[in-house]
C-alpha cells in the first residue's frame, strides 16, 4: 500500500460512503467523518465522527486537519460544495465529488462520454432536488468543485446506478427481493422488454475500491463509472438472479409496447428497464475509468450477496426498503405483486 491517508468523507455511513469508508479502513487509512449522526448509528468505531448539518456552518465541526482528500458522497447542490471548501480553507489536498450520469442532458445522445452534454436548470436557480433538477444540480457542484479545488485537484466521479448490499433505493435490489419470492412461493417472473438491450450498474464496493485506488495514486479528471466491464444485458441479468436466487422460477418477457399499452412506468415499476428509446443511462461509455484500473466483480456475487444483507433485514425492509433518515417518504419501486400477475395473465391470454 501507499502511505496511510488522511481521509475526511463527507457522508460516510448508508451505503456507497459506508462502503468506501470499510474499504478506507481495512486499507489502514484514518479517517473522519463528517454528518448529522442519523444514518447508521454506531457504525465505524474506528473512525473519528463529526456531527455537523452540511446545511449549516461547517467550520465548528471541520476544525484541524489537514487532510490529504475529501471524499464528498452528500452535496446536492453547489453551496454544499463551496460552504465545505470555505470550512476547509485550503487544509484538504484533493476534492473527489461523487456526482452521477444524471448530469447528462436528457437528448444527450448515447453512448454517454464524459464530454457530453449536460442538464441546465430549466429555471431560476433552485436548490429543491426533485426527478427533474437532480441532474442539472449535479452539474453545478461540479462546476463548484472546480472553482472551489481547481480542476487540477478534482476527481469527479459520475455513477451510474450503484447496487449491492445496503442500497437503500430499492431499485437493483427489487429484482433480488422479486427472485427470493419466487424461490419461496414458486411461479412465472415477468422479464420487461428486450432480453438483448445493454443494462449498467455498479458495485458500490468496486466503485469505493476504485475510488480510493484514485485516492492514493492522486487521481483527477472527470469518470463515468457504470459496469460491468465487458457489458451485460437484461437477459444475462435476470437469467443470473434466476439461476443464483431461484433455479426453478420461469422468465416470462413481456415486450416494450405491451408494458407501456399497459401504463408500466419503465425504471420506476419494473427497475432497471428502460425503453430502448430513452436507454442513453445504459450505454455510458466506461473507457476512460477501465484506462484508470476500474474493475467489476461477476454479477452473481453482487446479487447473492445483496440476498444475504436482505436476509439480515428486519421483516418489512427486507421486503421494502425503508426511507433514509431525514428525508421525505418517497415512493416504492417495483410492481406490486397483484399487477404483476394480471399483466403476466393478459400476455398469455394473447
Ligand atoms: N444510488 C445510486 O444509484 C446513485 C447513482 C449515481 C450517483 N449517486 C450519488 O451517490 C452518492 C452516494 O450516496 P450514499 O447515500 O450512498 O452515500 P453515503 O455517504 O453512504 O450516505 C449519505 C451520507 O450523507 C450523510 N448526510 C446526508 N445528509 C446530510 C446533511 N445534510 N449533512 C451532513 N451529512 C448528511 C448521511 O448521514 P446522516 O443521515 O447521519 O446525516 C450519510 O452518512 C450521492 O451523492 C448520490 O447522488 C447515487
């Protein structure tokens, strides 16, 4: 290993920080954290915690120091990026933002390269993150990044949809709750669109491994970082949740027109699926990341172990996930049960 860092994470404790802050520690590095202490609790004896709301001032809780870089998984908008830079006051050496693929503009056209188009706010400036200004948001802290750190001290990390053990959106793992019922009570799974189209997703632990990879080696620059490397597909994903979750449940693959006759809403309902004319999100292009050493670990090893986390749920999250602390309700993915055996009905009805 390189010498041990200085690591102060901004965040730290719900599921890409928690990862990437096991890793830093496992890898010997010190590390502080800093956030509101609702997340998590108790996690991370080894680290030094500082409670502080990145909303408010930050420069009671961000004394001493230095550190050699902040890892920042919590800013959403861009005074979040620059009230830290100002508490900081010049005693951190790097700036990585974890930031998203969400940045890019909506008729970006695929594959999506980190020169891309990105999303503007369509209004006035607004620091309500919602479906439509969560991107564009985005983009703006990265913009704060560079002026704040300059780019030559900037990593900006641009995620696709991050999966495994402790996500707590419900997406990817809708799919492993879905395959787990199916191997308890049996039956047809419905499989959406087609079983060739591109799917992307990340570990969140290849994600943090590759991460601080950068960390140490001093990485900068702007990365798309999806997976796996090498590509995968709708069809290999769910016939591998099939085969490692519940060998005995049929696919049944609905097509395109007949879920959006049927008013499915692609990624919200059915996780993941996107029709083939808005699918830019799975077609990022990872070049420049796989160049700087990212490596993905086999598809059937994130979803049994996102199996073996949900097992270690209490009963009702490990059927749905439960809200993240501090924020507001916001709605389930996934297709209820009863739906989606009425739309596995009608298209065998045909
Ligand atoms: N999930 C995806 O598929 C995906 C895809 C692309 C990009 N991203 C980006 O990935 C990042 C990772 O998020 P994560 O939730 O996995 O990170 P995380 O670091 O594991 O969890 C979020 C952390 O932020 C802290 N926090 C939240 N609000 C705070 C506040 N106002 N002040 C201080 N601390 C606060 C939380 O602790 P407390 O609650 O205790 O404060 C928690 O420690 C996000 O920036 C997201 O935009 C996610």
């Amino acid at each position: 290993m390189t010498r041990p860092l200085k690591l102060l994470v901004l965040g730290g404790t719900r599921f890409l920080g928690r990862h990437l802050v096991d890793e830093a520690l496992r890898r010997g590095h010190a590390v502080t954290l800093l956030h509101r202490g609702l997340s998590g609790p108790g996690l991370f004896a080894g680290a030094e915690h500082r409670i502080a709301d990145r909303n408010g001032d930050l420069a009671a809780a961000l004394h001493g120091g230095p550190w050699d870089v902040a890892i920042d998984t919590s800013a959403y908008v861009p005074r979040h990026v620059a009230s830290l830079a100002a508490a900081l006051a010049g005693r951190v050496g790097r700036y990585q933002l974890v930031s998203t693929v969400s940045v890019y503009a909506e008729d970006a056209p695929a594959p999506l390269a980190e020169d891309s188009p990105r999303a503007r706010l369509a209004g006035p400036a607004t620091e309500a993150v919602t479906g439509e200004t969560y991107g564009a948001l985005k983009a703006l802290c990265e913009d704060a990044a560079g002026q704040a750190f300059g780019a030559g001290r900037c990593l900006i990390v641009r995620p696709g949809l991050i999966v495994g053990p402790h996500d707590p959106t419900g997406r990817f793992s809708w799919w492993v709750r879905r395959f787990l019922r199916a191997a308890a009570v049996g039956g047809e799974v419905l499989a959406p669109g087609d079983p060739d189209a591109p799917v992307q997703f990340i570990d969140a632990r290849d994600l943090a491994a590759w991460m601080l990879d950068q960390a140490e080696a001093g990485g900068h620059g702007t990365f798309n970082l999806a997976g796996p490397v090498g590509g995968t597909t709708m069809g290999a994903l769910l016939e591998t949740a099939r085969a490692q979750l519940s060998p005995a449940a049929r696919l049944t693959w609905l097509s395109e027109a007949a879920l959006l006759e049927a008013g499915v809403s692609p990624w919200t309902d059915l996780p993941l699926w996107l029709p083939a004319a808005q699918a830019a999100l799975h077609r990022t292009a990872i070049g420049r990341a796989v160049a700087a050493g990212l490596a993905t670990r086999p598809l059937a090893e994130t979803l049994r172990d996102t199996a073996a986390w949900l097992a270690t749920l209490p009963g009702d999250e490990a059927v749905m996930p439960a809200t993240p602390p501090g924020g507001p309700p916001r709605p389930q993915p996934g297709l209820p049960a009863a739906t989606e055996l009425a739309l596995l009905a009608a298209w065998n009805r045909r």
